[in-house]
C-alpha cells in the first residue's frame, strides 16, 4: 500500500514479493483494520492501491479495503490516491446480465 516492501518471510518462492495464501488473508484482514493502514501510512506522501475485485467468499474485498485506506488517509493528511483493480466483475450468475457485463 505505502511501497513498503514485505519482509523476506511473508514471501513466497518464486519471486519478491509474492505472498502465499495464507498471508493474502491475513493481509485483507489487516488492511480493513484502520488502525493498521494508518500506521502503513503514516509518512507517505501518496498511496497506490492494486486490489483484486474480491470473489464469492469476500465480494465486498475491494470496498472494504478501500474505505479503510480512505479514512486512513484522512487520518494522516496523505492526499493522493491511485486506485487500479485489474478484475472489476466477479459475478456468474445472472448469466445473460454478466456476459453483456464482460463485453
């Protein structure tokens, strides 16, 4: 979130940076944690969020993360924010509805 990077324990073989799934969860879950996205923050001039859209386990992934780095931000007077996400539907069902989404 800050370009901080992650300790050389939290990865995963194959190359820097990568986090296994275990600390993915434990990952979003620190992130909804206001508290602890303010102390990632704290000294930042601008944050880059890459968040996934979630999946049918934790729909709301983006939102919730996303509202946290907000008020956090707030919080520590960090003004810019770059929000990417690379998979914006995680729907399949309706069907039809979600083809005509993905065209």
């Amino acid at each position: 979130m800050t370009g901080r990077r992650q300790a050389d324990d939290d990865r995963q073989p194959g190359g820097p940076g990568l986090v296994s799934a275990g600390r993915r969860s434990a990952a979003a879950s620190a992130a909804r944690d206001v508290q602890a996205v303010r102390k990632a923050l704290d000294g930042s001039d601008a944050v880059i969020s890459t968040l996934p859209g979630g999946n049918r386990r934790d729909p709301h992934l983006t939102a919730d993360i996303t509202a946290a780095i907000i008020t956090a931000m707030a919080d520590v007077d960090v003004r810019r924010l770059v929000v990417t996400n690379a998979y914006p539907i995680v729907a399949d069902r309706p069907r039809p509805a979600v083809t005509l989404l993905r065209c």
